[in-house]
C-alpha cells in the first residue's frame, strides 16, 4: 500500500468529516486516526458492498477502487489518535 | 451515565475482545478507547436493534440495556485511547 497516495485519497474524499489525521473534529463522525489498519479496510469494504449501510459512507465509498482501501486504511491508520475525547 | 457501571460492564461483557481500556489487542477488533461518546452508544444500539449486522455484536449486545450502552459509551469514551498501531 502506497501512504502517499493514501494520504491524498483521504484529503480529497475523507478529510472534510474525519479531519486529515482522522481525529473527526465532530462526535457524530467517528474517529478513526490510529485505528487498526484491518478493521479501517473492512468498514470501507462493508460500506462499499452494503455489507454495512449507512448513506453517506455508501457515497464516500461507491468509487473507492481496492487499492484506495488499502492506501486509505494504511495513511490513517498510521495517524496519532486523540481518541480521548469523552463527548 | 454512570461510569463506574459502565467499567462494571465493560470487564463483563466486552474486555475480553476490547480491553479494559478499550485498546483492543487484536486487530480485528477495533479500538474503541477514547472513542466519541456518541458514537460507541450508536454502535451498541444499532448492533442491538439489527441495523448494523455483525453475529458478534449481536450476540454481546442482545442483553444490554439501554442504561448499560450509555454506561458503556461513557467508559469507553473517557478512557485513553492509543490509536496509532499501523497494524
């Protein structure tokens, strides 16, 4: 997985609801810096199949190809989480 | 909420895949430690009411109440998160 390209992918697409280290700036979005690399790549898969619905991850993921999974789950999973936040 | 139950619960019922501190130490488990409130609480209710699907979850949260997702959710919001693993 390329992180550069993943880094990327997220500024364009992720960013604006997950912030561009994934410390989501809004508690209705979930964190999602420093997570487990797997467990990002799955959610993405899920929300891309339908596996897990939810609308707005069915629209961020409907052009995601598998290589943009990958470089997506390996840039934000590689990001220092702040996930203690208690909101 | 109360988080004293909630930390009660959690050993119960979800430390064993999650961690005491929501540092799960599998990577196909997600971190949940420092998690948004909101959205911890969100995942329990909609693993629990079916409109998020996973036989897992299903199971551990069939028998929460609605008093014990919001125990939950404030435990494991307040706890540190770690979330940088690249795993």
């Amino acid at each position: 997985a390329d992180i550069e390209a993943g880094k990327s992918k997220a500024a364009e697409v992720c960013a604006s609801c997950h912030g561009v280290d994934g410390n989501s700036p809004a508690p209705n979005f979930p964190k999602i810096g420093g997570q487990y690399r797997t467990y990002i790549a799955k959610a993405l898969k899920d929300y891309k199949s339908g596996t897990r619905n939810d609308p707005i991850m069915a629209g961020m993921t409907a052009n995601l190809t598998p290589a943009d999974i990958e470089n997506l789950a390996f840039y934000y999973s590689s990001q220092a989480g702040g996930l203690n936040s208690n909101k």
